[in-house]
C-alpha cells in the first residue's frame, strides 16, 4: 500500500523549488479596494470587484430580503427542488439585457464553463465529431470543458483573426460542427476580443461561438451589460458571471430557448448541482439592478486604468495589450514577480504574481485590477513601489 501523503509532499516540494507552490491566506475585507492580511491593511490592487458592489448596501438588503422570504439554502439542484420565483425573474433580467431569448444562472463561472461546454461538445448529442477553434489563451475552465468532453481543439493565435479565419479554411470540409471559444476581455492580460470580427466569422463558416463575458458584464458595453450580446447571440451563446463586477456570486449563460432547454437536460453543472442559495440570488439580482445607473463609476475605473497603464508604460513596465481594467505588469521571471509582489506588500499594496500554468511561461506578472474606488494618488504610489522594486 503506497503512502499517499508522501506522494502529496513530493509535489508540494516541486512547486515550491520551482517558486509555484500556492497557500491560502486569511484576510478581511473592511472596504472598498481595502484588504487586511497579517494585521497589514493593504489598498487592494488584485480583486475584480472593480465597482466595490460587494460592500454597497443594495446587495446586503436584498440578500437580507431574499433570506427572510426563502432561506439560506435552494436544498438541492433546480431540478428537484424547483425554480424559485427570484431566479426565473434574475434569469428574465439577464435575457432581457443581454437581448437573447433566454437565460440560465448557474453556481460559478467555472462552473458554467466546464459544464456547459461539456454538453455543448458531447458527441452523443452532436451530427459528427466536433472540432474546436478556441483562443490559445482561453480560460483555464473553458480548456476543462473541452477536455471533458475530449473534443479535438485547435488554437489559434491570441486575438489573431487572420489566423482563426485560416484554420476554418482548412477545415472546412470537417463533417462534424465547428465551434469558435474566446473570452472578450482576458482575465490575465486585459485586452479585448474583436467581438463583430468572431460573429462575422463564425456565420460565414458555419461555426457555434461560445463568448465569455466575465470580465466585461457591470464595466463595459451598452448600459454595462458587457461587449457581447445580441449579434453574437445568434451564433451562438455568452457567458456571464455576477461574482466580478457585479460584486455577487454565481454565473449566467444566455442563449435561445431551445438551447436553455437543452442544457436544463444536459449540463451537469445544472442537473446535478445544488441551486444558488436566497441569499445569494439577491445579491446578484440587486447587482444587476444597479448596473444601468453606474456611469460615473465606470468612468472612474475607466480614468484609474488608463492613468494606471500610462505610468507603467511610461516606467518602460510591459502591459501587454491592455485596454481595460486589467492591467499586467508583465516581468517575464518567477523569481521576478515573487519579488516584485513581496515588495509591494512591503510598500502597502496588495498584488499578487500570476505564474505559469495560469500564464504562457516567461511571462509571470502582476496581475493589476483598477477599481472605481482607488485616487490617482494611490496609483502613483502602487507604481512608484513596483518601479523602486524592479
């Protein structure tokens, strides 16, 4: 019988020689862009609560609300318990914003993604093999649904058109469907996707696109809803989550109705998971509530990224291609990023280094997050720190 324990150890050791070994930290959160880790407070550079919703007092009364009415759990996943009235109507919002004929809210955006790509691919249900054209920087949750559902995926450079459009050239004689996967904003360098470009493309080849819209849904597009919908709802579908921007928990997916029916039967992020608690779905529909009105803040955010990649840039720090709220200062090294991260720690800012697998190696960083709620003065210091450091 094999000591199991010492199996554990042997990679636990690996990752830390080679400066990847992660460990949870316990914190507290007292504020917007605030964060108390070992008895520091740290103005928080890392989190994608960009807006601070998760401490505005809507989402607490509703989740309040929502407890007092219904409960503090679902009980057990949609199909055996039932649908609770709030999240029908959460999920008629989100279709309605989104401009698709249905939603579906699942637990977690990783979560909708594994599954709901895991459905999407199963052989079984599909006219032939499918064959999968995704961004090679897509997600690492996106990557598990196709691995679940072993479909064949073909990556095309990041952000590269020219180069998606030759590849569904060459296969364009494939018997089986075709499905086109990008996020439109990415998660780790912050640039974005050519939306109207994908949706043009994926009509003209016969292609399905699957868009996550994570890091676009509460800061960007019309009513800031996010950059896809509509159009790209008819090639296909768009995933959201209410657990970035929107301060909440919990993910969506809007598509047809025939396509919400089909997951309902299929995705086993649905059938075989616990529904979302009360509590939460009130966090989330008070959210989504309040995006429309939140102009002044997306204008802030949008203003403190700006200044944010300027003062990188203008300090020779490489921020990749970022035109959002996301901001790398991409290091190359591990050790690089270790130390820059620690350092900042040090100077009161909270920045943590993303390392290979998340990203390409060579090109450990630190991930930035703009939020709404940081001064211009706290962004000059944070670079001021991360330059002294380097």
């Amino acid at each position: 019988m094999p000591r199991f324990d010492e199996i554990w150890e042997l990679e636990l050791r690996r990752r830390e020689e080679a400066g990847r070994l992660r460990r949870l930290r316990a914190v507290e959160r007292p504020a917007e862009s605030r964060i108390r880790e070992g008895g520091r407070l740290l103005v928080d550079f890392s989190s994608n609560d960009y807006l601070g919703l998760s401490r505005h007092p809507a989402l607490a009364e509703r989740a309040a609300l929502f407890a007092g009415r219904w409960g503090t759990g679902s009980g057990a996943s949609r199909l055996v318990t039932g649908n609770l009235e709030p999240l029908e109507a959460l999920e008629r919002k989100v279709a309605r914003a989104k401009g698709a004929e249905a939603a579906l809210v699942l637990a977690s955006g990783w979560q909708a993604n594994a599954s709901v790509l895991a459905a999407l691919l199963d052989p079984r249900t599909l006219p032939g093999e499918p064959l999968v054209f995704a961004d090679e920087l897509c997600h690492a949750s996106m990557r598990q649904g196709c691995k679940t559902a072993r479909a064949r995926v073909l990556s095309y450079r990041h952000l590269d058109l020219d180069h998606l459009e030759s590849l569904l050239r060459a296969h364009a004689a494939h018997a089986g469907p075709r499905f086109v996967l990008s996020e439109t904003v990415f998660s780790m360098d912050g640039d974005r996707a050519d939306v109207p470009g994908l949706i043009e493309l994926a009509d003209r080849y016969g292609a399905f696109l699957y868009l996550d819209d994570a890091h676009a849904v509460g800061v960007l597009g019309e009513d800031g809803y996010g950059l896809a919908g509509g159009e790209a709802l008819r090639a296909g579908l768009v995933v959201g989550t209410f657990g970035k921007a929107l301060g909440a928990f919990g993910a969506f997916v809007a598509c047809s109705r025939r396509l919400r029916d089909f997951l309902v039967n299929r995705c086993s992020g649905i059938v075989y998971s616990t529904a979302l608690p009360p509590p939460v779905i009130g966090a989330a529909d008070a959210a989504w509530d309040l995006v429309p009105a939140l102009d002044a803040e997306r204008k802030r955010l949008h203003e403190n990224a700006r200044h944010l990649r300027a003062r990188l840039s203008a300090a020779g720090v490489d921020v990749g291609r970022s035109s959002t709220q996301i901001v790398p200062a991409i290091l190359g090294s591990d050790e690089r990023a270790i130390r820059v991260a620690t350092a900042l720690r040090e100077a009161g800012f909270l920045g943590l280094p993303i390392r290979p697998p998340t990203v390409p190696e060579g090109t450990s960083r630190i991930r930035l997050s703009a939020s709404a709620h940081h001064q211009l003065a706290e962004i000059d210091r944070l670079v001021d720190a991360l330059v002294a450091a380097l």
